[in-house]
C-alpha cells in the first residue's frame, strides 16, 4: 500500500436518519493515523444532540440499531461544540487527509452538517476511502466477503472485531485495524 504525505483523519458517524438535509449526527468517532505507520496515534468519540429529534420510524430504527436513545442524544453536546472540538483536538484542519470507511456516505454527510451550521468544511475536500482501499486488496487475495461491513470484512480476515458494532469509534478503530492487516 502506498504511503501518505499526511496523517489521516479517519471519521465515523452515525446518524438519526440517511437524508442529511432532515436528519443529523447523533455519534461520531475519529481517530488519528500516522501517515507511515497507519497507526492509530489518537482517538475521540462523543454521542451528539442531534439538531431536531423528530421521533418518526426512520429516527426510531436508527436509534435501535445504534443502541443510542432519545435521553442520551438530548444530553448530550451540540454539533457546532463537537465539530468545534473536533477542529481543537487536530490542530491544523488542512494538515490532514480526511478518511472513512465509505467517505461517500460519511464525509458528505459531515459536509451537509457544516452547511447546516453555516460554516466552512475546514479540511481538505480529498479524502481517503478506506473501504475501497481495503476492496481492492481482497479482489487482488481473491477474497470475498458476505457482508461489505466492518463487521463482515473483520470475519472475512479472521480479525475478531473489538467492542460494539455501529459504535462510530468502534467501527472506525476496526476499520483502521483491517488496513493494517492488509498492508502486510
């Protein structure tokens, strides 16, 4: 795998809803890899208090499948404070490559979160798909897995997957471990 001119963001979300516009970020994790080592050099989780909770079947599947309730997102701190945080913990938004597993879902649905805050994205528009990244290596090992989740692509390595799936930290440290597995 070719190396990087810089450290990688690597972004998970997880949402109350798949239309940005509607819904919003109700978790997120990311982490910070080394751009030599692909190494996980730090690592920030939050639950977030969605924008508008709407209570409507969509929000009520998502709340289920990410085991996250209605009093955990109300209690929780606002997207401008996360996205703030965020921007504080990295330092120098331009000096990293925005990473996820899946960026068309992941960070243009951050990018519609900025738009709904009226601010800036404040990192670069390139990015890194991890996913593809990882698809291609298992075409190339003639390696197919039966689900193209997280979750799935763990099994299909024989990496046991650590902590809670459709935890945005969680899968995106697990997804960080997969590329290092497949970079050897």
């Amino acid at each position: 795998m070719k190396k990087f001119k810089q450290d990688l963001l690597a972004i998970d979300i997880e949402t109350t809803g798949l239309d940005p516009i509607k819904y919003s970020v109700c978790e997120i994790g990311v982490v910070l890899i080394d751009k030599y080592s692909l190494e996980i050099l730090d690592k920030f989780g939050t639950y977030v208090k969605p924008f508008v909770i709407y209570d409507d079947d969509e929000e009520k599947r998502t709340q289920l499948i990410h085991n996250i309730t209605k009093d955990m997102m109300e209690v929780s701190p606002d997207f401008v404070t996360v996205a703030h945080d965020i921007e504080n913990w990295v330092g120098d938004t331009k000096s990293v490559l925005p990473a996820a597993w899946g960026t068309h879902f992941d960070i243009n649905y951050m990018q519609a979160q900025y738009k709904k805050i009226n601010e800036a994205w404040p990192y670069t528009y390139r990015c890194f798909d991890i996913k593809s990244a990882v698809y291609w290596e298992l075409y190339n090992r003639e390696i197919n897995p039966k689900s193209s989740g997280v979750k799935g692509t763990c099994d299909a390595l024989g990496i046991e997957f650590r902590g809670t799936r459709h935890s945005a930290l969680d899968d995106i440290i697990n997804a960080v471990r997969i590329l290092n597995y497949l970079k050897r």
